[in-house]
C-alpha cells in the first residue's frame, strides 16, 4: 500500500489549525472580497428597485458622483470634523496605552497589578451603546449625576452642556474614547515588554542607572517596532473617526461637530437612498485612507527600520 506523502500527513496532524484558517478565509472572501463588487455603483446611478442587476446595468457616471461629493456643501465640515477628532486621539490617545503598559510593568504587587489591568481593559467590552447610556447618565443636563453634584457643592450654577454642545463635542469624544480603550490597548505593549531581554535591565542597574533611564534608553527602544506598526495603523485611520461613536454621541445640538464621513455617508445611503453618491463617499475616505497607510509605511521604513509591509 501506498504511504500517504508528506505533506497529506502534515495535513491531518494540522487539520484544526486549518478549519480556523479556512474559516478566517471564508469570512473574508464573503464579507470584505465579493461586497467589493459594490464599488462600481460609485461610478454608476444605481438605483435600489433595480436589484443587483442594477450594480452593473445602471446608467453610467463615471466620476460625477465623486465631484457631488466635493462639491457638496458639507464636504469642509465633514473633513475638518473627520480629521480634527482624529488627530486630537492620535495625540492624546494614543500616546496613552503605551505609558500605561510602562506603569503597571513597573508596578511592584504582582495582585494588584492584575487587578489594575483587567479592570482596565474591561470598557473594551462595552458597547458604545452602554457607554453612551453611561455618560448621559453622569452629564444629562437634567437628570446627569455629575451635574447634579456640581450645582448642589455650589461648584456651578447651570448645567454643563456636555452632551448637548457643539463645543465639547471633540472633548468628549477623545476622553471617552481613551477611557474605552486605553487598557485593551496596552495589552499589545505589555506583550512587546515582556519579550524584553531581562538582563539588559540587570546590566543596566548595575550600570547605576535609575528607573527613569531604564525606561528611556531600554524599554521605549526595543518596543519601538511595536510603536511604529501600531501608529502606521492608526494613521490609516484618520479619515475614519469612529462611527459607533459619532452615530451614538451625535445629535442635532452638536451636529456640527459630531457629523463626519461615515455618518455622512449612513444619512446618504439608508436615510436618503442616494446609494451611488454615499458609495463615491466611502469610497473617497478608503482610497485616502490606503495612500496614508502607504505613506506612512514607507516613513517608518525609513526612520525606524519597522513597517507592516
């Protein structure tokens, strides 16, 4: 009889591994490859009574639904608010989770330090549902607990209008968004920090050198790839603000900060019907998205020898 080959018998030792891999695959193939198809609507004036066979048949435009999209009288606000939320996260949360894996390295209890991290990243698990209920819930300006107190310690008289306020809008944005997710993030640090050398620390100490320089000149270096693959990440996604949020946290008081592409992009295709130009919209946003991801990709190349690609 015939032996099976080498590569059959690598097969059934490995046949779990590959249902998981299988099932990765399949989920992308028909969730994120075949929906792709739907591009060509952004190029097309497709109308929903035509069914799929109107993704193909529908009369075509070419471009003319990305100059309405340009042209649109919201294009500037949706850019600016789009841009501005996302750049006030990278800098102040995104710095964030890689101070807080450094603390609770250095944190000495070894109870409380898992303590601290779990609770930490259990917001994560949250949907932004609750998160939403929750801060209505602290800053209602009629019912919000934290208001309440203020006025009744005499820290106030009025109400602050957090949720309610164009103003506050990109503060409430960042803090509850480092809030939500600053301990889920930390875990991929913590990770990088635990594959450190141990003995460089050692040599270091003995070296006479503090905790301080140990830090500087030891962990932040060799989790540096770590940072940079991350940050390449996140800049791809600067035109995307966090749609769960915005469609939650958004209302027509604080409209004019709180509407970016994606919500736009929702009103358009599923409030309006507006299909083709909701799909040049988002089709806008994926293609700026994917240059500053090349960009920066090639910059951390460059500068720190770590790139996703």
């Amino acid at each position: 009889m015939k032996r099976p080959s080498s590569t059959l018998r690598e097969f059934r030792r490995q046949y779990s591994m590959h249902i998981f891999v299988w099932c990765g695959m399949l989920f992308l193939l028909l969730f994120s490859l075949i929906p792709m198809l739907g591009i060509v609507i952004a190029f097309n004036n497709y109308k929903i009574k035509t069914g799929f066979a109107g993704m193909l048949q529908g009369p075509w435009v070419g471009f003319k639904n990305f100059a309405d999209f340009l042209n649109h009288r919201k294009f500037g606000v949706l850019v600016r608010n789009t841009l501005s939320i996302s750049v006030l996260k990278l800098i102040f949360a995104f710095p964030l989770p890689i101070f807080f894996a450094i603390i609770i390295t250095e944190m000495k209890g070894k109870i409380f330090k898992r303590l601290v991290q779990t609770a930490s990243y259990l917001p994560h698990f949250i949907s932004w549902t609750i998160v939403a209920g929750i801060l209505h819930a602290f800053f209602s300006t009629n019912t919000g607990m934290l208001n309440e107190l203020l006025i009744n310690l005499g820290v106030i008289t009025d109400p602050i209008p957090v949720l309610i306020s164009e103003e506050w809008y990109y503060t409430l944005a960042v803090v509850s968004e480092m809030w939500k997710e600053t301990g889920w993030n930390a875990i991929i640090y913590l990770a990088a920090i635990a594959g450190i050398d141990p003995t460089l620390y050692e040599s270091a100490q003995i070296d006479g050198a503090g905790r301080i320089k140990r830090i500087w000149h030891i962990t932040l270096p060799c989790i540096l790839p770590t940072i940079s693959v991350l940050l390449i990440m996140q800049i791809g996604y600067l035109f995307g603000a966090n749609f769960d949020q915005a469609m939650l946290l958004g209302n027509n008081l604080n409209l004019a900060r709180s509407e970016i592409i994606e919500v736009f992009v929702y009103n358009l295709g599923l409030n309006q019907g507006r299909y083709s130009l909701a799909a040049a919209a988002g089709l806008f946003q994926s293609v700026i998205s994917l240059i500053l991801v090349i960009v920066a990709n090639n910059v951390s190349r460059k500068l720190s020898g770590a790139s996703l690609f």
